[in-house]
C-alpha cells in the first residue's frame, strides 16, 4: 500500500508540478518583473506634485527574498521550477493519502473524481484564502507576515474540513458546522494594514491575482485527474 501511495503521488505531482511552471513562467512571471520595475522605480504609474515628490525608500536593510536577490534569470527560473515541483509533489503525496483513507471507507477513487478532489483542494488552498489575502505582487505593503500565515493556515484547514464534511457528512447538522468553518476565518477577517498603498498599478495587480488563480485551477485540475488515473491504475494492478 505504501509503494502504491509514494509511486501515485510522485508521477502525479511531477507531472503537475511541469505543468504549474509552464503555467507560471508564461503567465505570471511576466507581471512579477515588471511589477518589480515599478518597486525599483524603473517604471511609476502616477507622477507626484512637486511639494509631494517620491523621497527615496529608508533603508531597512538588505532584501534577503529569494526572488529579490536572485538577478540570474535562469537561476531563478531554475528555482522556481523546482519549488513548483516539490510543493505539488506534497500536495499530491496529501491527495493520495486521503484517496487511501477514502478507500478504506469503501469510496474507490477513479479520475474523474480526482478531478474534482484536486478543485476541492483549489478551493481550500487558493480561492478561500484570497477571498482575504489575494495574490500580490511585489511592491505591495502588507501586514505582519506572520499573522497573515496564521490566518491564512487557519482558513485553508478551516475551508478544507468544511468541504469534506459536505461531501461525506450525511447530517444536516454535520453540513451546517461545515458552513460554519467555511465562513468563520472571513468573519474575523485576515490581517491588513489600515491604509492601502503601493507602487504598481491596481490594474496590474488585479491581473496577476487572477492570473494566479487562473493558474492554480488549472494545475490543480491536472494534479486531481493524474493522482486519480495513477491512484486507479495502481489498485487495478
């Protein structure tokens, strides 16, 4: 059973993980760079009056973000395809793990409900937590990082044991404690700075948070109907 679950999980998430890189070098890292330009200076969209004119930024010390002092663009497009790699490698080891549990219950996994395993994990993982903390791009202000991991990691778990007690509860009172989790992390509201500000464009920064969904959904897809064809294949075998 474990060679079983390791094997599915490892082609279905480096088979994914090619296809979110492919994803996010044609669609994001676009936007990345040139948001980038507007944090540096290189491009502005507005022009501020002459009493009001840009001062330059305090030092806070040096950017230590692996994007940000990274300037080899193959480096860094080597960096990124290999945490595309790693990280859906992990989600598809989590999705195979709850195929197995799923089995045991007596519910066989073929992959076309993969698919919809894998959009349930979009949900929980992309759409729910940017409902708060949507995408940014660089050269957005935004509150302590930490909060927002903690809000982020509450709402994900929260949203993902939601949607599993709507799919397998068979209570109402089990879909209505579902409700609640889905909806309790938007409640208290995720961790934001009291006014807004930035550098880049809104209109560049909303296209990169669509784009970002954009790409999970699609990747996610994938992840689902690979993890269930490798899932199936292997129990037939």
């Amino acid at each position: 059973m474990l060679k079983k679950l390791v094997a599915s999980a490892l082609f279905a998430g480096l088979a994914a993980g090619v296809v979110a890189s492919v994803l996010h070098f044609a669609m994001l890292v676009p936007i990345i760079v040139e948001a980038e330009q507007y944090e540096s200076g290189q491009l502005t969209h507005f022009t501020a009056a002459p009493d009001t004119a840009a001062q330059p930024a305090a030092d806070d010390g040096p950017d230590t973000s692996l994007w940000h002092r990274d300037t080899d663009p193959v480096h860094r497009g080597i960096m990124t395809f290999g945490m595309e790699l790693i990280t859906y490698t992990g989600f598809a080891l989590i999705l195979i793990a709850l195929f197995a549990v799923a089995e045991r219950y007596g519910h066989q996994v073929t992959a076309r409900e993969g698919i919809l395993w894998g959009l349930a994990g979009f949900l929980a993982l992309h759409v729910a937590p940017a409902a708060g903390l949507p995408p940014e791009t660089p050269g957005i202000p935004a509150a302590d990082i930490t909060a927002r991991q903690m809000w982020w990691i509450g709402t994900a778990l929260a949203t993902g044991v939601g949607i599993a007690l709507i799919a397998f509860g068979r209570s109402l009172a089990l879909s209505a404690l579902a409700l609640v989790l889905i909806v309790i992390p938007h409640v208290i509201g995720a961790p934001h700075l009291e006014e807004l500000s930035g550098v880049v464009p809104p209109s560049l920064e909303g296209l990169f948070a669509g784009r970002s969904i954009a790409v999970a959904a699609l990747s996610w897809s994938v992840l689902g109907f690979l993890a269930g064809w490798f899932w199936s294949r292997n129990r037939a075998a």
